[in-house]
C-alpha cells in the first residue's frame, strides 16, 4: 500500500479510537516479526500494554526481546516504568526526539516501525511552526530507519495546523465513526499515486490474522 519507507499519518475526531489504532497497528506488526518503537505521549506504557493485550499481544514478552519499545512521553505519566524509555523532559521537543532515537537503537536498528500517539498533544505546550519542525526532523529519520504512522486529531487543532504536517506526509489515513457508531476508514493521499477517496468499513480484529501483510481489518462493502 504505502512506500517501503514512509511516514504516515492518520486523522481522526476523539471518538474514533486512535490510540486502539496505534495499538491495533503495533500489535500487527509485532505478530509479523517486526520491532516497534511506540512513542507515547496521551497516556501510560501500562495502557499501551493492556490495550495490547486485547489484540492478542503481551506486550511485555516482546520488550523483554526488544522487538517492542515504548518511549513514555507522556506529560501526566507518574509512574515509574523499568521497561520503557521516559523521556527527560516532555516538553522539549529535542528530548522526545533523542528518546526515538534511543528507541529504535534498543530494538537493534533498522528497519522498525515507530508509532506515535500523538502529535495533537505537542500543541498544548509549543508553537505550530515547532510542531511543524518537529514532525519533519521524525519523518525523515524514521524514514531512514523504517517507517513512521502518526497520529493526529481533527476537532481539537486547527485546518491551519494540521495541513502543516499533513503537507509533510507520505500517506494520509482519516478514520471516523457514524451514527451507528460503525467505523470507517479511508486513504485520502498517497504521495505519487492518484487515490480515490472511499470510505470503507473497518473494525480492530482481535483474531490471528493468518495473511502476511493484513494490517487493517476491512469491510467488504464501500461506504
């Protein structure tokens, strides 16, 4: 679907279940055989590990291999976590960054996978243009070392701020939930390709998946 090097990222209002996305996508990964930096900066590496959990995946066994890393960036986080990376300082940008760096060398290098939930939280506490740095200088190190999925959420930032990042991205995922509380979700670009975007039904599988490659759990029927 998207490069063999990428940085994507996925928009969605609250409701729509980013941070089980990061999840549901991390786990894929690891069930795959590839190393995950997970970058966490909403909540606590012990959420990250019992949202795991319910896709299948104890977290912990892969950390002690290092094919799992989760970097706690978190600004509420109290806890203190030995199997996580926290980072200094979460409010200085620089810091977060040598923190995925210190990730992806604990898995053992490249390629991996880095996972960030999320950059809409960077905007509470610095300036849009910084955010906009920030989110470059990740995309092309991740790049260099595997790939990156970001997420980000509509609703609370502003147009302004999220074409900033949006402009910078390889792919652009949009998630959103209707009335039903059925969820969808779309491709709305991919750099180099003409995408139609449709909407496509679209729940976290919570079962093995048994074909190499399935990352999203979609629907048979388009929106």
């Amino acid at each position: 679907m998207f490069p063999e090097n990428h940085a994507v990222l996925v928009m969605g209002e609250a409701s729509t279940g980013l941070f089980e996305f990061c999840c549901y996508l991390g786990s894929t990964y690891l069930k795959n055989g590839d190393k995950v930096v997970f970058l966490e900066n909403n909540t606590s590496p012990r959420q990250v590990r019992r949202q795991m959990s319910r896709f299948g995946v104890e977290a912990s066994e892969y950390e002690e291999t290092n094919h799992l890393v989760i970097v706690d960036a978190s600004m509420v986080s109290t806890e203190q976590d030995q199997s996580a990376i926290r980072v200094e300082n979460p409010s200085v940008l620089p810091y977060i960054f040598e923190g995925v760096t210190q990730g992806i060398e604990k898995a053992g290098g490249k390629p991996a996978r880095v996972i960030f939930d999320s950059l809409t939280s960077l905007y509470m506490h610095q300036d849009p243009e910084a955010v906009g740095r920030f989110f470059k200088d990740l995309s092309t190190m991740s790049r260099c070392n595997g790939t990156m999925t970001c997420v980000i959420h509509k609703g609370i930032l502003d147009e302004d701020q999220i074409a900033m990042v949006a402009g910078l991205a390889d792919g652009i995922l949009e998630m959103k939930i209707d009335g039903q509380y059925k969820r969808f979700i779309r491709i709305n670009y991919l750099k180099g390709t003409a995408v139609t975007p449709k909407w496509v039904p679209f729940e976290f599988d919570t079962g093995d998946q048994e074909e190499e490659g399935a990352f999203l759990g979609w629907g048979g029927k388009e929106e």
